[in-house]
C-alpha cells in the first residue's frame, strides 16, 4: 500500500497543498499511499502504525523482510512530513524510494487517482521486487473484472499487474497481500494485525496472541476490582463464562489465522520461491486440524484443510517428489469431494474440488497413466459444466469450461485419439470466443482464444485436415501480433515465434516451400530480436534453435546446401551450450537427434560419407536414450534415425546394413497407433526401401488425400 509517488507529467495540486522544502534524508519504514477522499482511515492508520510496539519475543529476528524492528517508524505521509522544497515530485519520489514498503489504502476514490496509481508505478518500477501491501478501505479488489461492477474497483491499475525485473508493467495479475479494513470484512484491529505481520514477516497468530494475551490481562483485572467483593461461587461463574467466552475468541482468531496463512500469507511467499516456508504453513495447518475429529468439521474447516493438503501437493511437486504430491493431491480430493456431497450447490466448493481433480489426473497423465488422466479429465468437465449450470453468468466458471476441454483434449492427443480431440478442442475454442467477444479488451480472454486455436491447428494436422490448421494457425498468430502490437509486452511475441514454426511446417508439408521458409525465418529473427535483450533466456534460445532446424531440412529439401550448413551450424552451436547445462531439458535433447542428422546429411552431400555414418549412429543413440511421456513420439524418433542411417549405409554401399537400419526402423513402430502425416510418410518410405511397395501404397494413398508433399 504506497503513497503516491509523484511523476512529472502528473498534477496533483487538485488533491493537496503543495509544500516545499529539501528531500528526505531519514530512511522511511512505509510510505502510506491513499487518496485524500479517505484520510480518516489514513490518519487512523497511520497514527496505529507509529503507535504500535513490536512484541519483545519477536523485535530482533530475521526473517524474510529482515530484522523485525522494535517499532514501525518513521511512516511517511506527504500532508505531515514534507518541508518546503521546490519540486515535489523529486520528493516523493525520494521517500518513495526511501521506504521498505508502499502501504496504499485502497478504495475506488484511490482506483480513479492518477496520483495514487502513479506512485504504486513509481515503486513496482524502480523496485519490481519492493513489498506492496494493501488496505482495503471500500469497493472491491478486482471488480474491473466482473461485469456490471467496474465502478467498485479499489485497487489502482498498476497494483493489478506484476512487473517485470526490468521495471516494466506485465499482463500478470498481481496478488498483493491485502488486508480488509472494511466493516464487512476483517475489521479494523485483524486487518491492522495483518497488515503488520506482512510488513514483519513474521506469522499473524503471533501478534493475536499478544493482542489476546494483553486484553486478557486488561479482563483479568477489571474483574478482579469489580468482583472482589462477591462470594467465591459468584467469582467462578464469572471466570467460566470468560473461558468460554475467550475459547470462542481464540478459536475464532485461530480460523482466522489458518485463512490467513492458505491465503495471503501463502501468496506473498510462493514468488519467493521458499519451499520450506510454504510446506511450514501447510504442516502447520494440518497439524492444527490434526487435533480434531475430521468428521466433525464445518464445512470451511474441511476446506481449509484440503487447501493445505494441497499447497503440501504442490511443494511436494516442486521439490521433484511426484508420488508424494500425488498422494496429497488424493487426499485433498477426498476432502473436498466430501465439501461437495455436503453442499452440492455451491459453486465454490465445486470449483475447489474440480482443482484438485484437475492435478490428480494431470499427473496421472505425466505418469503415462492415460487412463487414469482420462477418467479425471472428464470429471473435471463435469464439474466445470455442473458449476457454469449453477452460475452462468460466470466467467471464472465459464473459462473452467474451456480449460476443462482444453485438457480432455491434450489427454486424448496423447492417446492419438486425434479426431476426438478436434471435438473437444473446438468446444474449448466455441467457449473461449463467446466469453472474449462478451469483453473483446479483455487481453487474458484473446490469449486463451490464441491458446484454444493452437491446440486445434495441431490436431486437425493430426488428423490431415492441412487448410483447416493453416487457417487456425493464421489466426492464432495474428492474435499474438495484435496483443504485441497494442500491448507492447514481450510475452506475445514470445508466443509468436512458435506459432510462426508451427505455420511454416504446415506450408511446408503442403509442398508451399516458399511460404514456409517465410515463415521460419520470421520465426528466427523474433527470437533472435528477444535473445539480444536477454541473451541468457533459455526458452528463446531453444525457440531460436528449433526454428533454425526446421528450416534447414527445408533447404536440404530445395538444395540450398550452403545455406542449411550455416542454419545448421548455428543452431547447433546452440544445442550443445543448452545441452551441457546442468539438468539440460528434454526439448534440447531432442534438439541434439536434429543437429546429427542434419549433420549426417550435409557431410553425405559433401561426400564424408564415414562422417554421415558416424554421425547417423549418433542420431539413433540419443533417439534411444530419450524416455518421455509419450512412448509414440519416443518411438517415431528411433524410426527416423533409423531409416536415415539405412539410407547412409546404402550410399555407402553397405546394402546388408543399410536394410537392416531400416528393418530396426519397422521393428520400431508403435502397435495400433494412429500415425500422424509425418509419420506416416516415414513409414511408407521404410516399407519402400525394404522393398514392400505394396504395403506402402494404401499410405501414400492417405498422405495424397491429405496433400502431403513433403520428401522424407
């Protein structure tokens, strides 16, 4: 929550008396940033923050906000602590950079600021790593997103987003921690309590505990002076009936705490990326649950503790740890899936179960347990079309929807079920057009319809269907080109530089070789536009080489060896700076079967024929070693990587060899497999080179259909 910091093309002499003097020396605590519509709750605010004293068991620790002070001073307010100077805007920005963190007291009167929000820009930028902390006052966060209740927007448009390391504003939502001052909410002593514990870094049970202990001990001696004269049956009725009243409170502050700790508290510290923290909180939880009886939870009580199960899930997962986090994952399922029979129209309680059904089958699916991941998938969309029924004018249900299809749709893809993944891809395509069309400057919205059209261009492609996935791909791009262009945000032409691969090889598997080189070499100067800004970004270097790759092949295809050696050779050098990184990913792996095989092909066409064959040898070793997810695809590079050595061994004059390559290459392929065009031309090219035309031609027959053209 930041005090405005002023920018100079802003003018706030509208909102405040403009006071002069030098720029601060004194280190700020916080910069209390709010419009002047609220300055009661600010000078309330402000005056408990400098007033509050740091419990002594916790003043002198480290945490991740560093040491925690003894108090919480100086907080800095333009109105109370400027002195005369003659440029105000350098003052603010001085005590905003001053601050450890921006305190913005959040309403819609702050929402409309210019001033507000150009502070809260001022910090994010120069301190993209800086802590900001919001006070709800009024309104509501987000509402810019709900239909009909845009006016109820508290939160300043550059507190909605993320920034980047660079200072510059993302499409990512951001989750400030926020407390809730309003009288609906948590109330002003829990959301003072709360705000402080973010800024203290330090757990919010540990400040209740303080403020409880001290109320007591104010109860304990205002009964004693009151009570001192009555009899001592009187005295213990008294002190039964504060026990009570006390339980309640503590359990009430205890299930206050556990919200606190699986909401905020968990989002301020999953960008930092502690796994011990984020488990401590989910121990924690659960070690509080623990202690009763499961069965006799309310129903928030039995929410709460799925949502810890599952925040273990997710840390398990990142620690590498699958089957731990897929047995966590279980058990949060079965807690919500109890939430659910509970209360079966609660749209809520559906979507937090239809979660955890969600990972439960994806990592079913990363297990190559497809069955499984198949199963979860579709109750998934059961859920997500159980849910939309409930409250249609949802969109939050509504894109459950599409991701729901989406994902029934990868699942089946992965099983070579491609015709009926067109099905779903083009229900998650039909859902995501209707919601993006409802709000067309939604950007989140026109990037899921981009996503949506990607899917299924790749599994028409599958299927044969090439005019269909040009015309999706065509359309996919030109949204990514459009976001980029209006938005400016290196996030759309990252995407783009896939899209433009993806496209290039559809034209070049229609025989459109001139398009397609088009579209490759647009592909690499985008990627190598991004890599000159950040030459260490790995996932633009592998875009960068993969793009290089493609369009080498298609060179070779139209003689235009030079070219394709030097295609090849820079993307090669690529791989294998990738490659020997420590934990290098699968997708350079796989990079590196490429770099040998075209290797091979331009020592063949250079006459290095021991070369071609040394490097072919390589190819089929490293198509061996890789074990993915996808057995099919696994099994389709040794195919290749065997007919090509096949092929090197016949211009070797080595005919025995060459045909048993290609005969290993057969042997290869996958059982009852539906073959993509790819592969299928693969195939025929074996069954021909063995000799076995006949069983070749109903394929070329397909891949004619189908207008396939590309040589193998």
């Amino acid at each position: 929550m930041t005090k405005h910091a002023r920018l100079p093309a802003i003018d706030r002499s509208s909102e405040a008396d403009v006071r002069r003097g030098p720029l601060p020396r004194t280190r700020y605590y916080a910069f209390l940033s709010y419009s002047h519509k609220d300055k009661e709750l600010a000078d309330w605010l402000h005056r408990e923050l400098e007033k509050f004293r740091v419990p002594s068991s916790i003043a002198g620790k480290l945490t991740a906000n560093g040491v925690v002070p003894r108090r919480l001073t100086p907080i800095f307010r333009d109105q109370q602590d400027l002195s005369a100077g003659n440029d105000l805007g350098e003052e603010i920005k001085a005590a905003l950079a001053a601050s450890q963190f921006l305190v913005v007291l959040c309403s819609p009167s702050a929402a409309r600021s210019r001033w507000t929000n150009a502070e809260v820009e001022f910090f994010k930028r120069a301190r993209p790593e800086g802590c900001v902390l919001a006070a709800v006052a009024a309104g509501e966060p987000f509402a810019s997103d709900m239909p009909g209740r845009e006016e109820e927007e508290c939160f300043p448009p550059a507190l909605r987003y993320k920034y980047d390391r660079r200072g510059h504003q993302t499409t990512k939502r951001a989750e400030p921690l926020a407390a809730d001052f309003r009288e609906a909410g948590e109330g002003r002593r829990l959301a003072f309590l709360k705000l402080v514990a973010g800024m203290l870094g330090v757990g919010l049970d540990e400040l209740v505990q303080r403020e409880t202990t001290r109320r007591q001990r104010r109860l304990a001696l205002l009964a004693a002076a009151s009570l001192g004269g009555m009899a001592v049956t009187s005295t213990l009725t008294v002190i039964a009936f504060q026990a009570r009243n006390a339980a309640r409170e503590q359990r009430r502050e205890a299930e206050g705490l556990v919200a606190f700790m699986l909401g905020d508290l968990k989002d301020k510290l999953e960008p930092i990326g502690r796994l011990d923290a984020l488990d401590g909180v989910g121990s924690r939880v659960l070690a509080y649950y623990s202690k009763q009886d499961t069965s006799q939870l309310t129903d928030a009580a039995l929410s709460q503790r799925s949502k810890a199960l599952s925040l273990m899930a997710q840390v398990a997962d990142a620690r590498g740890d699958t089957q731990a986090a897929l047995n966590l994952y279980r058990q949060a399922t079965a807690g919500t899936a109890e939430a659910v029979r509970r209360d079966p129209t609660n749209a809520q309680t559906i979507f937090d179960h239809a979660q955890n059904v969600f990972y439960v089958g994806q990592f079913a699916q990363k297990g190559g347990d497809l069955q499984t991941a198949e199963s979860s998938m579709r109750e998934y969309k059961r859920l997500a079309q159980r849910m939309v029924a409930l409250q249609p004018d949802s969109m939050k249900y509504r894109m459950e929807q599409q991701y729901a299809d989406t994902n029934l749709g990868v699942v089946l893809s992965g099983q070579r079920r491609f015709a009926e993944a067109v099905v779903q891809f083009n229900d998650a395509l039909t859902t995501m057009e209707a919601i993006s069309t409802a709000d067309g400057r939604n950007a989140v919205y026109r990037e899921n319809v981009a996503e949506s059209l990607a899917w299924l261009a790749d599994a028409e492609r599958a299927v044969g269907n090439y005019d269909r996935a040009i015309a999706l791909r065509q359309r996919n791009l030109a949204i990514y080109n459009q976001l980029s262009a209006k938005r400016g945000d290196v996030w759309y032409r990252q995407q783009a530089i896939p899209a433009l691969r993806a496209l290039g090889n559809l034209y070049a598997e229609r025989g459109q070789y001139v398009i397609a080189g088009q579209q490759f070499r647009a592909a690499i100067a985008l990627a190598d536009q991004l890599t000159t800004v950040e030459p260490d970004n790995t996932l633009w270097l592998e875009y960068g080489f993969r793009a290089r790759l493609y369009l080498a092949r298609l060179l070779l295809v139209t003689d235009q060896q030079s070219e394709a050696a030097g295609q090849t050779s820079t993307a090669c050098r690529t791989v294998r700076s990738l490659v020997n990184r420590r934990n290098p990913k699968l997708e350079w792996r796989k990079g590196l079967i490429g770099c040998f095989t075209l290797e091979s092909r331009l020592a063949l066409d250079a006459g290095s024929k021991d070369q071609a064959f040394s490097l072919a040898q390589q190819a089929v070793s490293a198509a061996r070693s890789i074990h993915s997810a996808n057995p099919a695809e696994d099994a389709f590079r040794i195919v290749r990587t065997n007919r090509w050595l096949g092929d090197v061994e016949r211009e070797r004059g080595h005919l025995d060899a060459a045909h048993s390559a290609w005969a290993m290459g057969v042997a290869a392929l996958p059982a009852n497999v539906l073959e993509q065009p790819d592969e299928l031309a693969e195939h025929a090219a074996l069954l021909k080179r063995l000799g076995r035309s006949a069983e070749a031609q109903p394929l070329d027959v397909k891949l004619e259909e189908m207008g396939y053209r590309l040589p193998v």
